[in-house]
C-alpha cells in the first residue's frame, strides 16, 4: 500500500466513524464544558472504567509490532497502560485532569510510567502534535457537543504512512 492509499484509506474510515449516528446530546454552553462535565463524573467516584483494555484494542493491536500510540480520550489509563506494557510508546489524551492524574498513577503501578506521556487537550479545541504509529480512539463520545468528525478526520491525518487508525464506538448515541 503507498503512503497516499494508506492516508485516504485512514481519512476514508474517520469519515465513516464520524457519521452521526442519533444525535448529540446537550449543547456545550461555554467554553470547558467537556472539562466540567468530565471531571464531574471521575470525581464522582474512585474508578469510572474497570482498568482493563477494551477488547477491540487487544483484538486488533495484538499483533502489530510496537511503535508509537496515540490514545485519545484515554480515561483513567487501561488501554495506554496495557499498550506500554507490550512495548509502545504512548501519548495518551484526555481532557480530565482527575482521570489524567489516575492513569499517570495506574501507569507508574503497572512499571510503565516511563513509556506513556499524559497531556490535557480538550479535542473540540486542541490536538496533539505529530504522527503515530497507531491513533486509537475507543468510544469518543460525549454528553456535552463534540465535534466528533472533525476530530476524526484530525485523528486520522496524525497516522503515520503504514500505521493504523483504530475507532470503536457505539452504534447509537450512549445514554
């Protein structure tokens, strides 16, 4: 595949995760809505997700040689950590700072604190720099509006000529 295929076969799939599918939820009011809200729900207990990879990653990613990850929406840290531990290099994203700190923390737990590098970016708004080896992007949805296309198609631009663009999501709208 050249490296032109394999950045239109990339853009080709965000476009495709992106289409809607139900409908966004409420409107973000003012600017760090995504930010309140999130943090509202970490902060409202001491683990939101269970800490284990999602099934698609491990599925998906099992076989590919290690290199560098970007994961957005990262959460408290599950498929980042479990990425380091099979080798990769991760750059893992949230706009939370509670679940940025969890993940960081669960990381240095698992001995893999060294290979995951945990920065805030509220998408709708910023976007890490450079390319990777991997984009994985696991059920970014949100309550609050999220330009959920836009941030897809920047996902996919980000992948790395042969890397791999992963999106998983849900089939509606979560409640």
């Amino acid at each position: 595949m050249t490296e032109e295929t394999a950045e239109q076969t990339a853009e080709q799939v965000a476009e495709r995760a992106a289409e809607p599918s139900g409908g966004p939820g409420p409107a973000a009011s003012e600017e760090g809505a995504a930010e309140e809200f999130w943090e509202a729900r970490y902060r409202a207990g001491e683990r939101l997700f269970s800490g284990e990879p999602n099934d698609a990653l491990r599925t998906e990613v099992a076989d590919l040689p290690p290199g560098r990850a970007l994961d957005l929406g990262c959460g408290e840290g599950g498929d980042a950590i479990w990425l380091a531990q099979r080798g990769w290099r991760v750059t893992a994203v949230d706009v939370s700072p509670t679940a940025l700190l969890r993940g960081a923390r669960n990381a240095r737990a698992a001995g893999v604190g060294d290979l995951v590098d945990w920065h805030r970016h509220d998408l709708a708004r910023s976007f890490p720099t450079g390319t990777f080896d991997l984009v994985s992007a696991h059920f970014l949805h949100s309550p609050v509006e999220l330009p959920r296309g836009q941030i897809l198609r920047t996902a996919a631009a980000a992948v790395a000529p042969g890397g791999t663009l992963l999106i998983v999501g849900h089939a509606g709208w979560p409640s």
